[in-house]
C-alpha cells in the first residue's frame, strides 16, 4: 500500500471514526487493523517482475492492497477494540466470544499494537509479544499469522517476530468463536505515562463478526466499547442487534450517535428504536445511521417487522440494505411500522419495495421522515415503498423522493406501488423527485388502492425540487374498478412529467379521481394530457375550486394541455373549478374529449387562457363523446387553427348560459367555436349567456359550422344570449355557416358589435346554408344590431344560395346604430340568390355604403314580409326545434305605440340606391303590412327595384328622404334591351310625406296600382318614365289623376288617431272608393269596413253602433266609462267612435249610456 494512498484513507478514517464513535480519534494501531482487515488478496497479479504473484501474506503484497470502500461501508457487522484492557504482565489474556454474522462471508480478526522501542541491533528488535488465537466451539484453533493459500489454517506455532497478527477464517459456520489474545513476553513499556514499565495495550478489529454476551455488562476494561442503552439506562451493548436480543417487548432502545454497521434481521418484539445522547440516558433528534452495508436478506435489507408487531423508529437513518421485498424495511402482516423523523435510504429490491414493503399491514411516517434514493431492479415495482392490501400514513411534512433524492422503479410506482390498500397523505407530506421506467412516477395504484390527499399534501411539489416521471402517469398511475385518488384541501399533484401520456394524472379501467379544492398544476406530457388522462370507464371529479392549470403536452404533436379524455365510458366533470392555462403543443389547449366519454363543465367552471400552439382547439374539443357545458366559462383561449374556445368535429354538446368571450383561432375558423359535424345547442335559461369578443384571422369570429346540422340558438326566460363583438378577418364576424347548416335562434338572441373583414358582420351563410331567427313571446326576440361588413357586404346577414334566411320576429339593426356595409351592399341583410322570409321583424337604422340599407336581394333573391297578427299558426312555439314554419308570435298593433307598426323598415339608409330595400338581378319581393319610415338614399330611399319584380300590399311608405338623380322613394328601373323587366305592383298602401318623388317609374313595364294613397311627398306623387305599361285604379295621387277608373287628387282627409298618423276621416274621398281590395290592413283591421275597401293602408274603422265596446256580451257600466275615459283624454280609439263621425265625443257616450241598462 503506497504512502499517498494510505494517507489519504487514514484521513477519511479518523472523520468516519468520529461520526461513528462521537468525536474521539482512533488509535494508530487501530486504523492499521482496519485497513489490513480490510484487504483484498491480489493473488495470480503481476509482481512486477513478471510473474505471478502468490497468496498473502508475502514480501510482495503484504497483507494485501487496501479496499477503503469495505472499511468504510462494511457488508457485514464490523466490531472495533479499541485498548480494550492493557496487559501488565506475562500471561495475562483479553477475550471475547463471537459468532459470524454472515455465514457467506468470511471471519476476518485483525491484531495491532504499538510495541515498546527495542534496543540498537536488537534481533529480535521485538520487545513484548502478544499472540492471538481464535478458536471455535468445537475446539478448532487458529493462530496469527499461520496461512496457507490466502487463509488461516490450523496448526503451526504462534508468531514470535511481528506486532500484527491475523486470522483469517475462510468459511465459517453458524457457532460461535473465541477470541483470545495472550502476552506471552513483555520487556518493556507498551503503554506510557502509567507508572508501570512492562505493560501493553492493543486494538483488534473482527469482519463479519457479532458479539455474545454472557451475563451482565459492565462496561469494564475487559469488554468491547458500548453504544446502546435500553429505557435510559446507561450505555451497556456494544450493537444494536445485542441490544433487541436483550430487551423486553415495549421497551425502547436508545442509541448514542455514531454509525452502526448492522442489519438488525427480524424484529419480533414491540420496540421503539430512537437516537439518543452519548450516554444513552436521553432521546436525540438525529445523529444515528444503521447501515446494513448492503447486506442482502428476503425480508428486510435492514429490518423486518415481525407480524403483528409495533415498531418504531425515531430520529434515525437506516441505510444501504438489500431485500427480495423490502430493501431497507418489510413489515409483516398486522403490524405497524411508526417512522418519526426517521430516513429509509439507499435500500434495493429486484422485486417490490426498494425501501418499504408493507404486505396487510401499516406504516406510518412523521415529523419530515423520509425514504429517498431507494430503488426496485430486474422488473420490481414500487421504488420508494409497495403496499399489498395495508396502509401507508405521511404526515408532518413527510416525504417519499425528495429534492435531488429520488427513488427509482424499474417498472411501476417510481415512489409508491399500492395494490389494494391505503396510501393517505396529511399536513404537507410529498411524494417526489421519484422516476418509474414504466408508469406512476409518484404512486402506481391498482387493485382497489386509495390515495387520499388532505392538507396540502403533494405528489410532485415543485418546479425548482422537481416532480416525478414516468412513461404514462408522471405523478400517479391508477387502474381498475375500486382504485381511487381523493385530493382534498389544496392538496396538489403539480410538477410531475410523463413521457408520454398523463404528465399528472392517468386514469383508467373503471379507476375513479376525486379532485375537490385542490391543485393538479405545472405537469407536462410528451403526448397526451399534459394534467390529467382520462381513459376507459375512468371517472374524473373536479370540483369546489379545484384546478387544472399549466400543464402541458410539450411537443409539436402533443394534444390536450389539461386533460385528455379519451375511451368508452370515461367521464369527466368540472364543477365550480379551473382548467386554466394548459397548453397543447400541437391541438386541444384546454380539454380533449375523443371516442364515447363524456365532459359536464358547470357552475362556474372556468376553461380559460388554454393554447394549442400548433393545431385546433383551443379551450375544448370533441370528437365522438358527449359534453354538457352549464353556467360555465370559456375565456381567452387560443388555438393556431379553428376553434379559439371550442372545436367539434363530432359527438354532442350542449351549452346552457355559456360565457365564451376572448378566444381567439389565430391562423383558423372559429374564434369562439368550431363545428365541423355532431349536434350542438347553444342557450341562455336562467342568466345572460355570451359568445363575444372572439376573434379568427379568418372566418366565423363567435362560431364557425359548416356541419350540416342545425346550429341551436336559445334565449329563453327573459334571459339573453349575446353573441356580440366577435370579429372574423373574413366572413361572418359572428357566425358563419355553410353546407346546409341550420341556423335555428330562438329567444332573446341578441347579435352586436361583430365585425367581419369582409361579409356578414353577424352572419354568414353559404353553400346551401339556412338560418331562422324566431320570437319567444312578445318579450324575446332576436336582435341584430350595430354590426360591420368592413369591405364587402351584408353589415348584419350575408347569404349566398340560401333557401331559407327567416325573421319571425325580432329586429335587425338599432335606431341610430344599425348594421353596417361599409362599402358594400345589404346593411342590414345581404341576400344572393337567397330567399328572406320575414314577419314581425323591425328592419332599423342599417347603412349600406353602396345599395339597400336595410336588405340587398340580388341575383334571383327573394324577399317575403308579412306579420303575424292574429293567433299562432301550426303547433305552439316551444314544443320542439322541428317548428320551422312561420311562427312569429301574434302582434296586435293596438297594443303598439302611436307611428310604430308589427313590422317596420325604418330608418335605414344606402349612399347610393334602396335606403330600404334593394332588388337587383331578377330578384323578386311580395311585401303586405309593413311600414318603410326614414329611410335615405340617392334613390329609392324606401324601395329600388333595378331588373326586379315586387309587389307591395297594405304599407305605410312614409318620411323617407332621396337625395340623388331621379329623387323618389320608390324607384322602379328596367335596364332595357332584352335583358329582364322591372314590375312593380302596389295596392292598398300610403305613400305620404316623403322627400321627393312618391314613386317613380323609369325605363319598365311597371305592373299594377290600386287602391293606393299617394300624398304629400315634396315633389310629384307619381312620375313615369318611357315604356309604362302600369294599370292603376282607384288611387288619390297628389298633384294630378292617374288614368284609369276610380282615381282621384283629393285632400285624403287624413286624422291622427291613437294609432298614430294618416288614418282616413269619416267623409275622406278615400273612404268606400274601391269595388276591389286585400284584407287585412296594416293595423290588422278587415276589409272592407264599409260598403267598398278604403284607399291607402288603413281601412277607416269605427264601431258602427255597437256599444259593447270591451266585448263582454252586454252593454254596461265598463263600456260608459272606457268611452268617457277616451273623451277625457282627447283620445280616438275606433272601437269608441260608436256613430263613426271620426272622433270621440258627447255623442258617442250617450248613444253607449242609452244602449245601458242598469
């Protein structure tokens, strides 16, 4: 052995004698019996002269070359004999008695002392001489020093010449050995400053050796030193082992600080075992390590808790065992195992339990115990610890794995493998830093295993100290009906990674999680589920301010950032939690729902700021299952492709007084939504429900179909559903929709602030798209308003071969801030070869920056305007999304304000033609009971037809403004050549008080005019332009008579009445004129009233003699005071115009007083 080498190694000797012996330095000859018993034999090397070299000892190796890692982590039980007496005279001995402690390993006995100085060229220069003998219990010796073939051999004769001697026993068996060592000379002084000059001291180290001893211990000079105490008594065995021999159930072994080269095997009492000072009368918190050098055992590297045992350990470190089960711990069935400030550490296992096995029984870890850098091999499962069928307890800030400090599985449970059982976790215990090759980085559950989580206990922890890993399942792997994970009370699994499914969480086979105010944060999963993975029949609960936030699947084709759900029968609920600020690095940001499992997001969920940094789907998406989203919250989420919030390509899903505002698809459709196919219903019932303020680069800003299946809109209960403030960097800022999808809005819609780049502010559709937006009593109604077409058309609607766009009540646009074509045409609604049905719909306020400020119709488009004013027709609106037919709720204009109308167009305006409306291409109309007011344009500003056919019946067409060449309010063009004809017919309706032209006719066919009121416009009423083929007869015209039979220029003798302005005054040239007409009038009234139809949109009515006026069956007191009342109030309602003179007068009552009888 070199100088520099021993050097060094004396250095790490004397600071592993003091850690070990509390602080006192060993003797020189004692660290030369460490290192020469701790040698290996370097037979058959090279001798440096080329030849082989022999057995030790010899001239050449001595007693070998040092092995520093046995001295200081021995695999067996080491003893050290420090000056344990001193010789004073020849003859005297020193023995102690010892059996093997591992019957595998050989018995090693190493003597040393510093002998006294001899004299100048004295041979021998020996001066006292000690002889060690060992002997067995059958009575075989060994001598020092006498080997045959690298090992003692009996016989021979004592050594004489050298102050070491060794006796190194081969194979030794299970009986015990004796010790001995003799002076057998002593000529000098071996041992100073004791006033005696022929004396000697020694130090003896015996490998794989462990004491026996007989009777008391009196910690005398004739007995090895001693370490362990029991019940506070003073020190009195020199091992731990000999200390448990002799202690009585329910005692407690206290143990001086130190290191303690044992495993204590099988511990088949109730004990507790805990640090203790250096007299062993009092506890310690730290400063003992049992180390088991590891030993390898069955059960228990280290210890085995023997069945039905109590056993703990307190304030101590046991380490470096090695078990088939149980590396450093096992305890058998019916005991319990109490940790308290205690480190199971460096344990290993090929099979389960790199540091504790529990099997039917409990363990229970306090006060910051910990088990960490255990591991299984070959296959084993359960690194840290492995449960079949018992209970493992963390609390007091207890750890499995910590930071730096893993423990590792070579298949299952990097921290923890339950099968069946127990795992529960208290007052901010972890589980950590721990890795499994295979699945459950922290815990792998199956075979109806708990975990049960409180008191912000953690698997994981943190992003600075590490989570665990595994393939699937980072933090926990659960399996099988009955296994189950509950996190309570800000409990987290955060920080964890998989390599490939599940970073926090994998679930299946019927497993169930139970996530109730706690965390499942900060995961990340190469593949899938970067939070959670739900597979088959796995039961997922997230619930009273849980979270699922920032985790991640970290690769370019990683899906679902928090939770992917995928398999038959998993189901999955958010209540009242968070799955926020999840990524995905491919698709599926928030939550991923794939094949036939469900999702329910409800009362108060929110899925907010989620990404899919590379594909769709950025908050939600499904294919296949089911997701039911009630009172929820999907916010800010973004996706690269379609579907900000939600993407859908199957499955169904409904959404009850959603909230989906902010989300955004970057490069994709569907800011708010994208749906491709499966059934989808959107509604608001018990609170204001939103889709806003989504934006996509491209088209459908709030909602992106192209499905083929009906898009389901409702808003009922007085409720509002908002979709509004959507903006698309193309088509239908709020909606867009083609491929025969169904657009069905029901209730209380209201559509605003939407922007799209170029058509359908608010709506898009396309490709055999329909869409119909329907009342829900008089009090909810679609409303579509201030929305924008910024370069192209339809400010609020765009259709493009559409058969069906239909309002059955409802409004679209808003006085002073209707929607708008920026440039283009149909402020309001864009119709191309699309059919428009409208019924109790106000048109109001829309601006087109070219044509038709409320509706363009182009290219073979039709329009069909008509209320509803009697009962409903066809099934009851409610009973059913099959309700397609007209089913406007009924209007009763009396029940209206004065000048307001069931149906209205008004106040619309185009920076060209058709302030109304614009027909265009062969375009047709057929118009009844509808009022166009305030409408603006350079012409036509109530009607333009260019090449178009309209008929307009029982309408009040009344203060609209033209500005243009040919100035009119409505303005009848035929492009002329063979191309098609304009024809315009109109019976029964008002055209007063417009600015400019009443109608005029230029370059057409024109059509028929009847019945109509022509008045009080600022130019003439009727102008004709060539080629007029009209019919007209029995209208009052301003200025001039219209050829034809019954016209007239007459004062109509218009009256306002409570209904408003421009009713006929009993004696009216208008009243009775015509022998034809249609019926009803505007304000719903028959025709005719009189003997003949009246002129113009409102058919005179009084009450003709009948004086039960509320039309109770009688004439009463009810029927005097309602005429009275109108009287009083210089009011005019027909019903109380009882001789029809045409107002409400004295006369009026007497005839209803006289009719009386009381």
């Amino acid at each position: 052995m070199s100088t520099p080498h021993v050097t060094g190694a004396a250095a790490l000797f004397f600071e592993f004698w003091r850690l070990r012996f509390g602080g006192g330095d060993p003797y020189p000859e004692t660290v030369k019996a460490a290192f020469i018993n701790a040698t290996d034999n370097l037979a058959g090397g090279d001798n440096g002269w080329g030849t082989a070299l022999g057995n030790r000892p010899d001239n050449h190796q001595g007693w070998g070359r040092l092995n520093m890692g046995l001295v200081l982590n021995p695999t067996v039980a080491v003893q050290y004999y420090q000056n344990p007496t001193v010789l004073t005279s020849a003859g005297n001995t020193w023995e102690q008695t010892v059996h093997a402690n591992d019957s595998g390993e050989p018995l090693r006995v190493s003597l040393v002392w510093s002998d006294a100085p001899g004299a100048a060229n004295a041979n021998p220069a020996r001066v006292n001489n000690l002889d060690l003998r060992v002997t067995s219990a059958g009575g075989t010796i060994w001598r020092g020093n006498v080997f045959s073939g690298g090992w003692s051999t009996t016989g021979g004769s004592a050594d004489s010449l050298n102050n070491v001697e060794n006796v190194f026993v081969q194979t030794p068996s299970s009986s015990s050995y004796t010790i001995r060592v003799t002076a057998t000379a002593l000529n000098g002084d071996g041992y100073y400053y004791n006033g005696d000059a022929t004396d000697q001291h020694f130090s003896l180290v015996c490998w794989n050796c462990e004491e026996i001893l007989d009777g008391a211990f009196d910690a005398g000079a004739d007995e090895a030193m001693a370490f362990v105490g029991l019940d506070g008594a003073a020190c009195a065995y020199a091992t731990i082992v000999s200390a448990i021999s002799a202690a009585s159930s329910g005692a407690t072994i206290y143990i001086s600080p130190g290191t303690y080269p044992e495993r204590l095997g099988l511990i088949d009492k109730d004990l507790v075992l805990t640090a203790a000072t250096n007299d062993c009368g009092a506890g310690a918190t730290s400063g003992v390590t049992i180390d088991a050098n590891d030993a390898v055992a069955t059960y228990g590297g280290v210890a085995q808790i023997g069945a039905s045992r109590t056993v703990t350990f307190a304030n101590l470190t046991l380490t470096d065992g090695t078990a088939t089960l149980g590396g450093i711990v096992y305890v058998g069935s019916g005991a319990h195992l109490g940790l308290d400030n205690t480190d199971l550490t460096y344990g290993s296992s090929p099979n389960l339990g790199g540091g504790l096995r529990i099997y039917s029984s409990t363990a229970e870890m306090i006060n910051a115990s910990r088990i960490f850098e255990c591991e299984t091999t070959g296959g084993g499962s359960g690194g840290g610890a492995a449960l079949d069928e018992g209970t493992l307890i963390l609390r007091g800030d207890s750890r499995i794995g910590d930071y730096t400090l893993p423990n590792t599985s070579a298949d299952l449970g990097g921290g923890v493998y339950l099968y069946g059982g127990l795992l529960q976790m208290e007052d901010t215990s972890r589980v950590r830093s721990n890795t499994a090759i295979a699945n459950g980085g922290g815990v792998y559950a199956l075979g109806g295993g708990d975990i049960v989580m409180n008191d912000s206990a953690d698997i994981g922890w943190s992003l600075s100290t590490a989570g665990n890993s595994a393939v699937d399942g980072g933090g926990v792997y659960l399996t099988g009906a009955g296994t189950s994970l509950t996190m309570n009370d800000n409990s987290g699994v955060q920080f964890n990674s998989a390599s490939a499914d599940g970073g926090g969480i994998y679930a299946t086979g019927g497993a169930s999680v139970t996530v109730d105010s706690a965390l499942i944060n900060d995961n990340q999963a190469v593949e899938r589920g970067g939070g959670i993975m739900v597979d088959t029949s796995a039961t997922v609960n997230v619930q009273n301010g849980a979270t699922v936030n920032s985790n991640q699947t970290a690769v370019a084709s990683g899906l679902g950032g928090g939770l992917y759900i995928l398999g038959d029968s998993a189901t999955v609920t958010v209540n009242a939690s968070q799955v926020n600020s999840n990524v995905a690095g491919h698709s599926y940001g928030g939550i991923r729902v794939f094949g036939a499992s469900s999702l329910n997001l409800s009362s108060g969920a929110t899925l907010n700021s989620n990404q899919a940094q590379t594909g769709p789907g950025g908050g939600l998406s499904l294919h296949l299952g089911a997701v039911t989203i009630s009172d929820a919250v999907i916010q800010s989420n973004i996706a690269v492709m379609g579907g900000g919030g939600i993407y859908m390509d199957s499955g169904a899903m409904t959404i009850t007084n959603p909230d989906i505002r902010y989300n955004q698809a970057a490069s994709g459709p569907g800011g708010g939504i994208y749906r491709s196919g499966g059934a989808l219903s959107v509604a608001a019932t018990t609170q204001t429900g939103y889709v806003a303020v989504n934006t996509t680069s491209t088209n459908g800003g709030g909602i992106y179909d192209t499905s083929g299946a009906p898009l389901v809109l409702r808003a009922l209960g007085g409720y509002r559903l908002n979709i509004n403030t959507n903006q698309a960097g193309i088509n239908g800022g709020g909606i867009y929709a083609l491929s025969d999808t169904f657009v069905d809005a029901w209730g209380w819609i209201q559509m605003t602030s939407n922007v799209a780049g170029s058509n359908g502010g608010a709506v898009y559709l396309g490709s055999g798209a329909t869409a119909w937006f329907d009342d829900y009593l008089t009090s909810s109604a679609p409303e579509i308003w201030v929305n924008t077409a910024t370069s192209g058309n339809g400010g609020g609607i765009y259709a493009e071969n559409s058969t069906r766009v239909e309002f059955d009540g409802g409004q679209v646009g808003f006085n002073g801030g209707g929607n708008r074509a920026l440039v283009g045409d149909g402020g309001g609604i864009y119709l191309d070869n699309s059919d428009l049905l409208v019924d109790n719909t106000i048109i109001v306020g829309n601006q087109a920056g070219d044509d038709g400020g409320g509706i363009a119709a182009v290219n073979t488009s039709s329009v069909t305007i008509a209320p509803t004013m009697g009962l409903l027709r066809g099934p009851a609106e409610g009973s059913g999304d099959e309700v397609r037919s007209p089913q406007a709720t009924a209007c009763d204009p009396n029940a209206l304000a004065a000048n307001t109308y069931c149906t209205e167009v008004r106040g619309n305006s185009a920076a060209d033609l058709g302030g109304g409306i614009f027909f265009q291409g062969e375009s047709t109309g057929s118009i009844a009971r509808t009022a166009f007011i305030a409408n603006t344009a350079a012409t036509g500003s109530a009607l333009e037809l260019y090449d178009a056919t309209v008929s307009l019946q029982n309408s009040m067409v009344r203060d609209n403004v033209a500005s243009g060449v040919n100035k009119s309010t409505i303005h009848v063009y035929n492009e002329g050549g063979a191309g098609p004809t304009s024809t315009f017919d109109a019976q029964h309706n008002t055209i007063v008080n417009n600015s400019q032209y009443g109608i005029f006719y230029a370059n057409t066919t024109g059509g028929t005019f009847d019945n109509n009121v022509v008045w009080g416009n600022t130019l003439l009423g009727f102008v004709t332009g060539g080629g007029l083929t009209t019919t007209a007869t029995c209208n009052d015209t301003q200025t001039s008579v219209l050829t034809g039979a019954g016209n007239v220029s007459s004062d109509p003798w218009f009256i306002t009445t409570a209904r408003g302005d421009y009713h006929l005054k009993p004696g009216s040239p208008a009243l009775d004129a015509c022998a034809a007409g249609s019926s009803p009038d505007l304000d719903n009234i028959s025709r005719p009233r009189g003997v003949q139809y009246d002129m113009g949109a409102l058919e005179l009515w009084c009450a003709s003699g009948v004086t039960d006026v509320n039309g109770s069956g009688k004439t009463d007191i009810v029927d005097v005071e309602r005429v009275a009342g109108d009287f009083l109030d210089a009011g005019y309602l027909p019903q109380h115009d009882i001789n029809c003179d045409g107002v409400v007068d004295l006369g009026d009552i007497m005839l209803v007083a006289a009719a009386w009888t009381p």
